[in-house]
C-alpha cells in the first residue's frame, strides 16, 4: 500500500494485491509466570490479536497474572520446558513495566543497568534484586513479586533471594554481584523512555473502508470521532486506527470469505502505507464478537445486529429493575448495576458552600438546591457492621470558579476530619447518579440562580416552570426550566407556578406513575392550589404565563442503553507530565495495589481507585478523570460522575464490579516496606557465595594483566545437597535476604533457644542443620571461640565435628 491520495472528504490507500504483505512471526517467544483466571461473569469473544517484537497488547499480558519472561534465543530456544532446581544458572534480567511487568534477559554486564529499572542477577541459589537509585516504591514492589514468582516456577521456592536498595549499606549482596560483573565504572545512565502513548494519541480514530477495485485494494476514509455504529456494514471490511496505538479490522458477517482471509495482510499494508512501527498491535474484529474496547471507540453500541447497510444499531430499551432494598446489601453486584448503596435510609447532611466557607442547610431545605451555588452532601450508613460514607460534591451550572475552589477545599476539609474515610463523588448539576436523587425520596428540586430562602423558607415568588422527571422516590428529580412555552414536553409532566395558583401540566405521552409523583413533588414546590391540566386543553391563563403559545418538543426521552458497554479497569501514570492508561483485562481485586492509582470506567461512572500509599499523586486522581473523559473517542459527557475511593472504604457500588471481594484482603498484607525491615529464615545460599568471595574459591577471570569478574563454581546441587553456609550479618535494613516460603526472624536468637534444642523445639523459620546461624556474632565467638567467616572457611567435617561438641548439630 504505497501511495495515498487525499481531498476534503476522505483519503484512500490503493495497492496491488500482489504486494500484500504475508504475516510475520514474533522475533522472541515469551514464558509466562503464571496464568490468571478469568471471571466467567464479564467473558467475552476473544479478539485476534498480534504484534511483533515485545509490543505485546493489555489483554496479551492479562493472561499472565505474574509477568512475562523474555528468554535469548528464538523458537527452538524457549519452547523447552522450564526444568526447576537447577542451580547452575548465571544470567541478568531487565524488570520493567507498569502493571503488565516483564523480564528481559541482557548482557551480564554493569553496561545494561540504568537507574530508573529493577534487575535480577539470578545465580541460581541466589538471585539478587538491584533496585536502581529513582525507581519508584510500587516499581520495586512489582519486581518483587515477579522475583518470588520466578523463584518459586524456577527453583521450587529454594533459592534465597536478596534485595539492593541501597549499594552503599548493602555491602554484602554488593560484593556478590562485583564478583560477577566486576567492578563498576562510571555512572549509571537514565532509562530509555518506553514510549506509551497518551489520551490525547489514542483519542485520534479514524474509520476507513476496505474493499477491492480491479487489481487494487481500495482503503477509505469515512469518519472521524465520534464514530457510530450504523457507519459499520455486514457485508462489508473496515479499518479502524486508533492513533498508530492499535488498529482494528472489523469484519462484517456477511463479507466475503476471501476478504476475511486477507484482513490480516490488509491491516499490516495499512501499517506501512501510514508509516507506523512494525509492532503496531493489530487486531482482527467479528461482527457480533466485538471487545470493550473496540465498542468503546463508538459514541453508541448496541448488540443487536445489523440487517443490512442501511440500518444502524439503534438503542433497545433499557429493562427497568424493580428496587429491591433488601438485596442491595447481600448482593454488590446488583448494587453496581442500580449505582445504589442502599434505599437511602441512612443519615443526610447538608451545606452549602458561602463566602468560602460551608454552610448547614435546614433539613426542612434539604432538597432545595440552586443552579449558582455548590454543595457537600454527607450521607451516612452502615455497611457489614461499620460505618461508612458517601461524599456529594454538588456543582450547579452557574456557580462561579471561586465557589467550586471552595467546594473542593471544604470537602477536603471534611475528609480531615473523617480520617480519611470519606468516598468523594463529584456530581454535576442535571447527571445526579440514582443514589443521589434516592436519598431525597424524589424530592430534588433544582432552582434557577443563586438566591437563598426567604423568612418563610420559600424561594423568591415569581412565575416559575418546573420539569418533573422520574417515576418513583428512588429517580426523579424536578429542574427550574426557562419559563417559555418551548421548554414544554409532551413526554413529561411540567409544574407552573404564578402568583394565584399552581398548574400540574401532563404531557400526552406521561405515564401513571409520572403523574403520582408530579402531585406530591407539586406540595413541596408550591403550597398554593393545584389546577391540573392536560395538553390540548389549556386555559388561556396558563399560555399568558408562558408569554403566549410556542412549539416545543414531543419526542420521548428514552434513557441511554448501556447494557452493551463492559466495565474497564485501567492503571493511570504521569511519567511526563501527561495521563498514561495501562488496561487491566479480566480484572480482579489482585489487581488493586496500595502503590497504585486505578481507574475503573463502568461507562455511567468514573470511579477512581486510590491505594494507601498513593498519596502523593491523589490530587491528581480527579483531575485524570477528567482528561479521561476529555479525551474519550466516544465523546463522553464531561457531567459523567466521578467518584473517589480510597483503599479500605470501597461502597458496594464500587467492589460489584469485581467478580469477587474479600473485604480483609489487605488486613493482613505485607507491604513492601515491611518485608525490606525484616529477614526470612536462614540465606545459607548467600552466605555461601559471600565466604567463597571472602575465601578466593571463585575462579578470577584476567585479561592483559587486569581484574576482571568472577566465575563461580556452582554445583548442580538439589535440595538434599544442603546448602552450608549463612550469611554474613549486616545491620543495614536496605540489605535484606527474603525467602517467600518462609517466616520472619529479626536479628540473632538467644543461645538457649538455639543449643541442645530437638528440630521440633527450634524457634519457627530456624534451620535444624544450621543452628549455629542464627546466633549473634557476639555469642558465636563467645561460644565457638572464631567469628563466623573463620568457623565457615573451614573444612565440612572441622564444621560438623564443633557443632556436635558445643550442642548444635
């Protein structure tokens, strides 16, 4: 696909079919760590998916939960089964990668290290994680966890691991790997930048349509986003390129099959035609098995199908769900899927931001909210036996920029004072979410201005028209409309109050249950008699508070069908200063890190996960949300809710989303930190290659006259071989040795616990065969009469032989 041609409208791509590219192979095959299990709540069609190189997609990774390892070597190389206890293993890996992490294996030299990534130097019992200087906590977390992943796959969880947060205290797991890489020279270098592509990149989509003309294959553009569905045709092939990120085939269900064959080969000419790199992801898209994503790209989707060309897929009805209060509890789910916590009951307060401040409103007011103002509505409840809360942050269309800086400073101001257990949800005024509006019972209404109440608690008097939407207490809400005849509805019901009486006007189209609820909103809005009146038999008086007769709208508001749209879960980053997304397929709560910042787009809300130890990028978190929006290919309303969850404070309507919740999960969890300060079990791996390095038994590498590294002599030994010697003790809590399998023990034991005591009666986590480790140096020369390094250099059997005189063998 080698020329284009463009004018106003559209641009094509035409190539001969004997230049079609044939599809190609990934340069590297990869070992994943471990497979995840897929919620068979949220299955969907699997998509077509390739790429070359590493450029492997989200989903791609999601199916290896604990990470990627990409092995040296091609097809032949790393298709062998992974054999584990084996220990005669030298090698470096690369950790890199955001959520998906990945292992890469480089050259055994100071030269592949940089100071923004994670490495391993995997010696076979030893495997020592070098964290460089500016890699982040949740960096040095995730590479953690693939190390244990790999230590437990590879070396059934006997090797030791050690880990370098700092190469000046670490001197120990230092002195290792300058033994086998030699010494360093000069600094470390800035990593290269991966290259993700931001919001902005990705909300570029154009649609082109593929088809054949003569000898050459047509390629052309239709649309730009906001794209809709009826532009897709069943008989017909498109492309969709999502800003060079990844491009979509789509291929209708009546296309031809020799199209379908050649969709792959038509993706990867469109690639080179536009000049985009050759990993570009590709995926090859069914009509009627289309991902989340692809539907996403749409401003609308439905799944019922389309008959031909020339019909779209319109919107099906949304199937209305009786409320069961009951239920809401016991099942998050239908929680999530209602966007309700519960049936309101629980305890309201309200302010109303005021010269900077917040001011309480009379629980009498409390559902009388204008469009100038901003307020914070605290809803209470209980959930599981504690307390939880609800934080509205309510911004009418006039209020000024000073009153939402205020609205934001005051809940923050709450949140203090909560301890941090509020769940902000920013709503704006018109999108209020059905948790909202339930906790008014129906009683919502919005008024025009930024007036307050008068002496009586009334509004201002004035001719005033008012648009009742809703059926029931738990979604209607009444909004101050211009007071204009135009502004009327013959779907809905309109309230219109004068100085003498109030009209309850019903539209030809309203329903019983419309009308119920306009009679009791009608009481709250206006004590003043009632005068019902129907459409087409309107008294003159009423069209002289309109100021005279007007055409307005018959057409029936149907509410948006959202039933094809999936959850997606994200991970958000700013590396340089611009929002990065990482999608989460197949998600679960695993997926949920205290490092991290997780977004979760149930299409209706934006919810915005905050772990614990996040804090410094949580003013960000909102204003991410909105980029997001921003920049969606649908074009998604920016009134969307955006709601705030912290780690620990998770509402029903957030964890339904996740095909399981364990509320617990994290009581018990040991950070990152926590495992850095600690030291588990008995490294006699380690401390045996540190007495080799101390005893010159590793073979020196010269070159010309200079020093070079070291090669050990590692032994192929399996777990009855034992492994002899223990570490050397090191006060520094960046130094630390981790076993995954095994308890944690700080410092030296006592000499009582220790000496004369049966394997059964040794303290959890000690070694029978290597009791004499544990004890502090002090008490080791005190007993053996030699520090540690001296009784180790010695012969095995002058080991055993001491061990039995002095009550530890």
């Amino acid at each position: 696909m080698g020329t284009s041609s463009r004018n106003t409208a559209t641009s094509s791509f035409t190539s001969p079919r004997a230049r079609r590219p044939h599809r190609g192979l990934p340069a590297t095959c990869t070992t994943g760590l471990g497979r995840r299990q897929m919620p068979r709540r949220r299955m969907q069609p699997a998509p077509s998916h390739s790429s070359y190189g590493r450029c492997w997609s989200d989903c791609f990774h999601s199916y290896f939960h604990g990470g990627v390892i990409y092995r040296k070597g091609g097809l032949a190389s790393a298709v062998n089964h992974v054999e584990t206890n084996l220990y005669n293993v030298r090698r470096l890996l690369h950790i890199r990668g955001k959520k998906h992490m990945s292992a890469t294996e480089v050259e055994l030299s100071w030269n592949s290290f940089n100071k923004d990534d994670i490495f391993l130097l995997d010696l076979g019992k030893v495997m020592i994680q070098w964290n460089g200087p500016r890699s982040s906590i949740s960096k040095k977390a995730r590479g953690l966890s693939l190390t244990c992943c790999l230590q437990e796959r590879e070396r059934g969880g006997r090797a030791q691991i050690g880990v370098v947060d700092d190469q000046v205290k670490a001197t120990d797991f230092m002195e290792i790997m300058e033994a086998v890489l030699g010494c360093r020279v000069g600094n470390l270098y800035a990593a290269i930048p991966d290259g993700s592509i931001n919001q902005l990149q990705k909300a570029n989509v154009r649609l082109y349509h593929v088809y054949e003309k003569g000898e050459d294959l047509v390629i052309q553009e239709l649309a730009t986003c906001p794209l809709t569905q009826d532009l897709l045709h069943e008989e017909d092939c498109y492309i969709l390129d999502q800003g060079g990120f990844r491009i979509y085939m789509w291929q209708g269900r009546m296309s031809s099959t020799q199209e379908k064959k050649a969709a792959f080969s038509r993706a990867l000419g469109f690639i080179q035609a536009k000049g985009y790199p050759t990993c570009t992801n590709v995926e090859v898209v069914n009509q009627g098995a289309e991902s989340a994503a692809f539907k996403q790209l749409f401003r609308t989707w439905s799944d019922q199908p389309c008959r031909n060309k020339h019909l779209g897929g319109g919107i099906g009805k949304r199937n209305q769900v009786k409320l069961d209060a009951g239920k809401l509890r016991s099942q998050p789910e239908l929680a999530a899927r209602l966007r309700l916590v519960d049936d309101g009951s629980g305890k309201v307060e309200v302010w109303c931001i005021q010269d900077l401040g917040r001011q309480p409103v009379d629980p009498k007011h409390h559902g009388w909210l204008f469009a100038g103002n901003c307020y914070l509505v605290l809803y209470t409840y209980q959930k599981m036996g504690h307390v939880q809360y609800i934080l509205y942050l309510w911004q009418g269309h006039q209020a000024t920029t000073h009153k939402i800086k205020a609205l934001h400073n005051n809940a923050e101001e709450l949140d203090l004072m909560y301890h941090g257990a509020l769940v902000h949800e920013h709503v704006t005024m018109g999108s209020e979410p059905p948790h909202f509006l339930t906790i008014f019972q129906g009683q919502l209404v919005v008024f025009q201005g930024s007036t307050g109440y008068d002496g009586k608690g009334q509004p201002a008097s004035a001719t005033r028209l008012f648009h009742v939407q809703g059926t029931d207490s738990f979604n209607t809400r009444t909004m101050e409309v211009p007071t204009r005849a135009s502004a009327l509805n013959s779907s809905d019901i309109f309230l219109l109050v004068t100085a003498r009486l109030c009209y309850l006007w019903f539209g030809k189209g309203c329903s019983g249950d419309q009308r119920e609820m306009a009679r009791t909103v009608a009481t709250v809005i206006s004590k003043k008699n009632k005068e019902t009146v129907l459409e087409g038999q309107e008294p003159p008086h009423f069209w002289e508070a309109l100021g005279g007769r007007a055409p307005y709208s018959s057409k029936k508001s149907l509410p948006e069908d959202v039933s094809s749209f999936q959850p997606r879960l994200f991970e958000c980053s700013s590396p340089v200063g611009q929002l990065v997304l990482t999608e989460v397929v197949f998600f679960s709560q695993d997926d949920l890190d205290k490092y991290d910042i997780m977004l979760l787009d149930t299409w209706q809300e934006i919810f915005l996960w905050l772990g614990e130890a996040a804090s410094e990028q949580k003013k960000d978190a909102v204003a991410w949300g909105r980029e997001y929006l921003k920049t969606h290919p649908a074009g998604r309303s920016q009134a969307t809710p955006i709601v705030l969850v912290k780690q620990g404070h998770e509402p029903p309507t957030f964890t339904g989303w996740f095909f399981t919740w364990d509320p617990y999960k994290w009581a018990n969890k040991q950070s990152y930190e926590k495992v850095m300060k600690g030291s588990l079990g008995a490294a006699s791996a380690i401390s045996e290659i540190i007495a080799e390095v101390h005893n010159f038994r590793l073979s020196r590498w010269s070159s010309h006259g200079k020093t070079g590294p070291l090669a050990l002599q590692g032994s192929q030994d399996s777990s009855e071989n034992g492994l002899e010697l223990g570490p050397k003790g090191s006060s520094s809590s960046t130094s630390t040795c981790t076993s995954c399998a095994r308890p944690m023990i700080n410092g030296g034991l006592p000499r009582e616990q220790l000496m004369h005591q049966a394997a059964e009666d040794l303290p959890e986590g000690v070694d029978p065969a290597q009791k004499e480790f544990y004890l502090s140096d002090a008490d080791f020369r005190d007993i053996f009469g030699k520090s540690k390094e001296e009784f180790y250099s010695m012969a095995k059997w002058k080991q055993q032989q001491e061990k039995k005189q002095l009550g530890f063998f």
